[in-house]
C-alpha cells in the first residue's frame, strides 16, 4: 500500500525511478512517458536497451510497492515479431490500405506507441490502484492486443447484422491544386460542404454524391469521391480554394511536411497536468473516499463522467471503464444521435457499442440552466469529468475545470481536445486535419509516395489513449497530493508522439520519411504476406505470386525469414488462430476485442 499524501510531490510520479528494457520501438515511449510524469532513470542514454521481443518496465519508490509491466509483440505462437506482423495480421494494413484497394503497412510505428502508451497506463493504474488500498500487480500487453484496438470500430462493423452505410472502395482526398498544393478538407456540415464545391463550380451530381462518402470517411476509412470534385480542385489555385473555404464555412488545411513541424516544434509534452489549488475540502470524494475493494480493477469504486462525442473522449473513458470505474455518459436529450449510426448490431450502432459498450447513459439537455445545475450536482459526487467538447464552450456553459472545482476540489478534470490551444491559426481539430497540418500525412507513407492523411482514425485512436493514460496520471497525482487536477491532452500531442522519430531524424537534417518501399505486402496467389520489417529485403527477392499463401509462408520461414498472412477481410479475425479466443461477442452480438492489458 503506498505511503500517505506526498505534499511536495509536483508531478505524478516525483520521487520513483524506472527502467525499461525491449524493443526500442515500445520502450522509447514509455521511457519518454515516464519520464514527462516525473520518473527517474539511473540510465545516462535512453532507458530502452536491447532486442528481447518483450519490453520490461519497472517503477520503484514513492512509498508504493514495485510496479511491474510486460508488453511484447504478440504470444511466440503467433509468429508475429514486429511491428509489420502485428500490422499485418489485425486488419491494421488492410483498413489502411482501403484508400488505395489494397492492404497496405503504415510507415510509422502505430502498434508499438499505442502499445506503449498502454504499458503506461497500467503502470499508473496499478498505482492508483495500491494508493486505494490494493495489492501490487504485474500489467501485461502487448501490440497484438493494441492493433486489435485500434481496428475495433471496423471489426465492429464487419460483424453487425447489416452492410455499411457507404461504399468501401478505393479513392479519399488529400485534393490538388492547380499551383500543385496537397490539401484536406473538412466541415460537419452539408450545407458548408456544397456551398465550397458551388463556389469552385464543381459540377452539382458530384458535389451531390460526394457528400455521404466523404462524411462516412471517418466510418469506412475511404472515400470514393467522384473524380469530378478532383478535378475542380486541380482546376483552381490555392488562394482561390481558400476563398471559397471562406466564404462556405469549410474549412482547408494545406498538407504540412515532417521539417515543418519539427522546426515549430515545442517539445512539450502530449498532456498537461495542472493540480488544482489548495487541498481537497472535508468530505470531498477523492483520496480515501472510495477505497479499492478486494480484489478488484484498479479503478472500482470510481465514477467518470464523459461527455464525449465520437471517438477521442468515449475512446478515453472506455478504457477507464475496462479498468474497473463507472463510466455515465452525459447525453442530450434523445440520447447520442450516433446510436443510429449504421451498421447495427441489435439495432444499435456496432461502432458506438465498440467504444460505448458497459456504460449508463444519463440524458442531460447542457443548453438549460436547471439541467446544468444537474450536471454539476452529479460532478460534486464524481472522480472524473471528461469532455471533448468545442473550445471555450465548457466555459461558456460554466462546467469548466475551475467552475467544477467549487463543487468539487478533488475533481480530475479532463479535457481531450483537437490542439490544446498549442498552435495559432490552426484549423479545425479533428483527426484528418490535425495529421495534415503536423506531417503525419508524410510519415504515413514511405520516400517517394505522394503524402496523404491516412483514412484510418490514427489520432482519434492514439488521443483517446492519451486521453485516458493522462486521467490516470491525473488520479495519481490527486491520491498523492489530496488536490484535484485539470487534465488536457489533445490530438496534436497524439500526432507529435507518433512521429517523434521522424521529426528527430527532421531536426537533425536526415531524412524523416521511412525508405521507398518500406511495409508493402507481398501478393501472393490468394492473399497477402507481409515480411517482418528486418527481413523485408531478402522476402522481396522471393516471387511468391504463384504460390497460396500458406506455401509462401513456409518458403520464407524455410529461409530463415519472417513474415506474416495478411488479414484482408476483418471478419476473419474471429476465427483467426493467431487471436484464438481473444475476440467475443457482447450483449448485442457486436465483435469486442480483449482488453488491452491483464493484471495479475
């Protein structure tokens, strides 16, 4: 059990030392995590070390018991070994591949940082959890289980009971210009969205029929747009685009290079922790308030509250809900409208369920006073308040973290926004936008492929993530120190962390693009194999199209090579061996995927 309050403790893990050793790709972050929150290293160069196919991080001191992490790449049995394999067998290439019809390997290390960041978050659950009045435990994951995460939506929706409400096929922006300026677009609205297209004279069936697959995008991770709007968009120069996303209430965002960001980089850290004044008032839930009972996750006995929408913010509390806390989800009157977002399982959005699943719902209309008061009344007898909402309207409605404060001094308040209010200017801050104006579009793909923001949610996902490891470091340090705390992550921190490789290679003048060619699968006769990324070349002087996948598999593995079959259809994923038992069904019949970590 950890020692009483640490008055002088700033950040949540002042006072404990670490070390880590694994696959740099895993342990890097976790070392850089660590560190940000306050852990200490004997180490003089980074903590990572090593090639083991396991990361092991130990967290020592601050009066708790030794916290133990295991993350590897997958069960040996599997045969994947790499962040390639991983990629390959949970559907993570074929959904990133569906812009182009065909599977394809993301460039920068998805699996490993997702991996990581949840090594973190067991390591801060863990002691939350001894700060409640548990016992030590060792936290075991690994990217298999990431990958699978971060696909759920789609393995969802691949499960439900009907088809999806747009076309999967091949196509999606990034658009050009006529003077040869890459750009994404976006609005939320039909009507901004036909009023850009109007303004650049587009013809009216295409910007007519090009709306559902472009608003689906985020669902589909494609969007067959007809080429009609391609070429209305090369037709006009980029000051001409940006007046007509003026004047539409669409917003453009040009596509930004990896060197760009890395020389406005800032290096501050993906989250920002601010400890609340003072000390938590008698009486206030919090530290010694909700003790943790026998047995149970880390997190029992505590309440979240979430007002999130779409993926960031359910995604955060999801996770804090699988590690043992009541999740209420605030909702408006009617309840969340994306319920009804197709396809369905038992007539509920497969999507939702796969980020919703397990928690009650409690319908609050945020626009009338007395349903405030209500809102605040129920954050007076919670742990965490969570929200994504748009910036400054926490303020506005008088539910922000100092307002909450008042009825709760020991609230965790945590706010998973679009760019922390980190860059002047920016657009608006949803995933595709945030990876075109930070370079994830360049690191994305390797030398020599035209940069293009990947379809897949890839920082809605990785957000949410952070979001969640950063309420836990926010509950640490409120079981430290007794004093509420205000949590900010965003998904500019999400993107800066997935690149931080390619941005070092940026800033010190080397090339931060992986090379030509780098995780593109081999085609086989009836498939895809995706060699492990330290035997890609030798693989590659192999032909194996005449050869079922299986047989071509075992001619690599005959040659000493790795390499893994490509999941292409995700519904296969149930009766995949590679993830035998891993993946159910929930109470609607919806595909769920494990739980990311164990805890023994």
């Amino acid at each position: 059990m950890a020692s009483p309050a640490t008055t002088r403790t700033v950040r949540p893990l002042d006072t404990l030392r670490f070390d880590t050793s694994g696959p740099p790709q895993i342990t890097g972050v976790v070392a850089d995590h660590l560190r940000l929150l306050g852990a200490r290293t004997d180490r003089g160069g980074p903590a990572g070390h090593g090639q083991a196919p396991a990361a092991g991080t130990t967290l020592t001191g601050g009066g708790f018991e030794p916290a133990h992490a295991t993350a590897g790449w997958a069960d040996p049995a599997s045969g994947l070994v790499d962040e390639a394999t991983v990629q390959a067998a949970t559907g993570m290439m074929a959904v990133h591949g569906r812009r182009d019809g065909t599977p394809r390997g993301l460039a920068v290390d998805y699996a490993a940082t997702a991996t990581a960041v949840l090594t973190v978050q067991g390591l801060l659950a863990n002691l939350v959890g001894q700060a409640r009045g548990g016992a030590a435990a060792r936290v075991t994951t690994g990217a298999d289980r990431a990958g699978l995460l971060a696909v759920s939506q789609y393995l969802a929706a691949a499960g439900a009971d009907e088809g999806e409400a747009a076309d999967i096929a091949p196509g999606g922006p990034p658009f050009t210009s006529a003077d040869g300026i890459l750009f994404e677009l976006e609005t939320l609205d039909p009507g901004a969205w036909a009023a850009f297209w109007k303004a650049l004279e587009a013809p009216g069936e295409a910007l007519r029929t090009g709306w559902r697959p472009f608003q689906f995008r985020y669902a589909t991770a494609c969007a067959p747009l007809p080429a009609a709007l391609h070429a209305t968009a090369r037709s006009h120069d980029w000051d001409r685009i940006r007046r007509a996303a003026a004047v539409s209430g669409a917003e453009v965002c040009a596509l930004r290079s990896l060197a760009d960001r890395a020389a406005e980089h800032d290096g501050a850290a993906p989250w920002f922790l601010t400890p609340a004044p003072g000390r938590a008032a008698p009486g206030a839930p919090g530290p010694g308030r909700t003790p943790l009972p026998t047995a149970a996750r880390p997190l029992a006995g505590l309440t979240v509250l979430e007002a999130g929408r779409r993926i960031q913010a359910p995604l955060a509390a999801h996770l804090l809900g699988l590690l043992g806390a009541d999740v209420i989800r605030i909702e408006p009157p009617g309840g969340d409208p994306l319920r009804g977002m197709p396809p369905a399982c038992s007539g509920i959005s497969a999507r939702w369920l796969a980020l919703n699943r397990g928690k009650r719902a409690v319908e609050v209309d945020i626009k009338a006073e007395a349903d405030r008061d209500r809102l605040r009344e129920m954050a007076a007898h919670a742990d965490v308040f969570l929200h994504n909402w748009a910036p400054g309207k926490a303020a506005a409605l008088g539910l922000d973290a100092d307002d909450l404060a008042r009825v709760n001094p020991a609230l965790v308040h945590a706010y998973t926004s679009g760019w922390a209010g980190r860059l002047d200017g920016a657009p608006m801050g949803t995933d595709f936008m945030v990876q075109a104006r930070t370079g994830v579009g360049e690191a994305a793909r390797p030398e020599g492929e035209i940069p293009a923001p990947s379809l897949m949610t890839l920082l809605d996902v990785l957000g949410g993530l952070l979001g969640a490891e950063a309420v836990l470091a926010g509950l640490l340090l409120r079981e430290r120190t007794g004093r509420g705390v205000r949590v900010d992550s965003s998904l500019l921190g999400a993107a800066d962390t997935l690149t931080g490789p390619a941005l070092r290679r940026a800033a010190r003048g080397a090339n931060p693009r992986r090379p030509a060619g780098f995780r593109h699968p081999l085609a086989t006769a009836d498939g895809w194999i995706a060699p492990a990324d330290a035997d890609a070349r030798a693989a590659a002087g192999h032909d194996l199209r005449g050869l079922p996948t299986g047989e071509a598999l075992s001619r690599l593995r005959a040659h000493g090579l790795a390499a893994a079959a490509v999941t292409t259809e995700l519904s296969d994923l149930h009766h995949d061996p590679r993830f035998a038992g891993s993946i159910g069904r929930d109470a609607h019949g919806a595909p769920a995927v494990p739980d990311p970590w164990s805890f023994v």
